[in-house]
C-alpha cells in the first residue's frame, strides 16, 4: 500500500487542527506533521505538539478536546500520546 493516497485527507486534518484548537481557546505550535501507514495498512496522521508546561499540556489531552477534534475532523477517530511530547494521532484509514 502507498501512503501517498492519504495525502489529500492528510492536508486537510493539518489545515484544519490549528483552527479547531483554537476554537477552544488552544494555540499550541505545532511542530511538525508525519504521515506513517502501519503493516495492517492503517494509515495516521500525527500532529506533533510543542506546549510548554506553562500552558498547562493537559487541557490539550482532555478527553472533551479529543471528542471536539474527532467530531470536527468528520468523526476521524483521535488519540493522544504524551509519552515522548504531546502527539495527536488522526487515524485517516478505515479501521482494519
């Protein structure tokens, strides 16, 4: 599989994840985005954060925040990891 067919849903969730955060009062910079297909052939999109401790990181993990995301993005499921940064993972393929 080629993970160059999501790129238009890829532009568009980047396009659209600075303007819905900021809608609930977010304005983290984001850093970069990476595009990756796993071996199941499930394709994400990660939005990579850069929030100081300052700007209290945990408004942006808040489940209400993902569900906002999720429900702008056209109900594309959204998952957060925190473990090495802030990550929004936007999953663009169907669920395998």
């Amino acid at each position: 599989m080629s993970v160059n067919r999501y790129l238009p849903a890829a532009r568009y969730v980047a396009q659209a994840i600075p303007s819905i955060l900021a809608q609930r009062g977010l304005n983290p910079f984001i850093s970069r985005f990476v595009l990756t297909e796993t071996q199941q052939g499930n394709a994400w999109l990660f939005a990579v954060l850069e929030v100081s401790p300052l700007n209290h990181p945990e408004d942006y993990a808040a489940p209400e925040v993902l569900h906002y995301l999720s429900i702008a993005l056209q109900r594309l499921p959204v998952v957060i990891s925190d473990s090495y940064g802030l990550r929004y993972a936007v999953l663009l393929s169907s669920p395998n």
